[in-house]
C-alpha cells in the first residue's frame, strides 16, 4: 500500500500538532487493523476540528481509529459526511470540508458541544502532524485538497 502526503497548510491550533490523520474513503475498510502495521487499531472517541465552508468551524466528537505505534488516526468518511449534513441540516460533500486538527477534550466538555468560542478551540487545538491516504488498489484519485 503506497502512502500519498498532501500539501501542509499553516498551522494553526496553539498546541504543537499531534497525530497522522487518514479520512478513510473506502466504506467496505473499517481498519480494524493498522494499514501500516497490521496491529489492531484501537476504537477511541477523539474531538476532532473541522472547517466547513461558509461557517465557523465545528468541534466534533468523534469515534476514531488509532494506532498507537505508528500514531496514525483514522475517521470514516462516510459517517463523518453524514454526522456533518445533519448538523448542517443539508448535504455536506467532501470539497466542502476539512479536518485540521484534534481539540483537547477538557476543553470540548466545558463548551456546549459544537459551539466551543474559535479562540478558546484554537488555543486548544492540536493541527495533525500529517494528512495522509493510503492507496488500496492504483484506481483512486485523491481529492483536490487545495482549500
Ligand atoms: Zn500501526
């Protein structure tokens, strides 16, 4: 399986970054072990930060994998698109968000879920060290990660 790194965006949570984050496209995949090295991953809730377009951004607490040994966490996609649009009570696409980073959960718990002020969530958050995708056959583009 080859790994692809996208382009790193400026930091911008506070705290120095933690994690390589994979936003799993693949719905049949669930990870159950590592991609990289084959251990069992483990089932972990993480709050994880997202910008969507056109609005502020979301703290969303998040049952993710995690595999210590290679501190690779790793969401689906499909379940986050669909927590996203209920949320945002219409369709939310792949282009139109992204995952940036991971919040410290003391912080989350103090806010109203979601509504944590920017700042204080900024100043709590953790950017991912990396934004990686593993390739599962040679077929998949990755999608346009500009924004
Ligand atoms: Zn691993």
């Amino acid at each position: 399986m080859a790994k692809k790194k996208q382009p790193t965006h400026q930091q911008i949570g506070k705290l120095p970054p933690m994690y390589r984050f994979f936003l799993n496209p693949y719905q049949d995949m669930r990870w159950s072990k590592c991609p990289q090295c084959d251990e069992k991953m483990h089932q972990r809730k993480f709050v994880l930060f997202i910008h969507i377009e056109s609005n502020l951004p979301l703290n969303l607490n998040k049952n993710c994998r995690y595999c210590p040994h290679c501190d690779l966490l790793i969401a689906h996609q499909n379940d986050m698109e669909q927590v996203l649009s209920h949320i945002c009570e219409k369709e939310i696409g792949s282009d139109e968000y992204l995952v940036l980073g991971t919040v410290e959960k003391k912080v989350w718990k103090r806010g109203d879920q979601q509504t944590i002020m920017l700042q204080e969530a900024l100043d709590a958050m953790h950017d991912f060290k990396e934004v990686i995708t593993f390739k599962v056959t040679g077929g998949w583009m990755p999608r346009n990660a500009k924004r």
